[in-house]
C-alpha cells in the first residue's frame, strides 16, 4: 500500500470498527490530520486576509474525528486490545470533575490518584500505537498488509 492509498483506506473504513490497522496505514493518516489542520488555520486564521480572523480549523477536526476514532480502535486491535480501551484515560478524567465538588482529603488522593492513572493510561496507549502489531491472526482478524 502507498502513502494515499493509506489515506483513503481510513476514509473507506470509516464506519468500520472492527479489524485491524497498520501501524504505517495509522501514523500515516495521524499525519495527513495534523498537516490538513495546520493548512485549514494557516488559511483561514487571516495570514492571506489581515482584515478579518476566521478561526475554524474545528472544521477539520469535526470532519477527520470518526475516521481517526476507527483507525485508532483498529491500531489497538492489531496489538490485541479491545477499542475501548482508548476511552478509558477519558473515563478516569471524567471521574475526577464529578467529584471536584467534595472538599475532602481523601477525594483529593482519588482525584490525584485518578490523574496520574489517566496520563499512565494515555503513555500506555501512545506506546501500543508504536508497537509492532502481532504476527498473523488474533483475536480480531487477519494480520493486515504491510
């Protein structure tokens, strides 16, 4: 597969949460993201127009969210994760604003406790992303192409 034939895939597979995805097929499309977001701004946060500020790369990101969110449950599976692993550091977060409301020591050791769990889960995830995902079939399919 090519770089754009990457891209394209993840577009083609965005309502597919099942199977397995390259670690090339997902940094690829991490990137392509990252340089359509900084070419939305770039464009429209006044450089070619100094008159008026328009700020709406949220465009871009409301455009590219499920596609990066399928490939994203697709990367883990290829290192035989389930996808909702991903919510997890947003769960713990989560958990930490619905109690900010209690002023007890012990409320604050969670909370403190929940944070750092939060950022270990999110290093966690961002290691398997790098990881070589596993040889031929697991659990969630046929060991995708190179």
């Amino acid at each position: 597969m090519s770089i754009t034939n990457d891209i394209i895939s993840c577009f083609k597979k965005v309502h597919n949460f099942s199977g397995r995805a390259c670690r090339r097929e997902f940094w690829t499309f991490q990137i392509f993201w990252v340089i359509a977001y900084i070419l939305v701004y770039w464009l429209t946060s006044g450089f070619l127009r100094k008159d008026h500020v328009v700020d709406n790369p949220w465009i871009v990101t409301t455009f590219f969210f499920l596609p990066l969110l399928t490939v994203s449950f697709r990367r883990l599976h290829d290192v035989n994760l389930p996808g909702w692993v991903l919510f997890a550091p947003f769960l713990l977060f989560c958990t930490i604003s619905l109690v900010d409301s209690y002023d007890h020591i012990s409320v604050r050791i969670f909370q403190t406790i929940a944070f750092f769990g939060a950022i270990g889960l999110n290093a966690w995830i961002v290691v398997k992303f790098f990881t070589k995902g596993d040889e031929g079939e697991n659990f969630y399919g046929e060991q995708p192409a190179a």
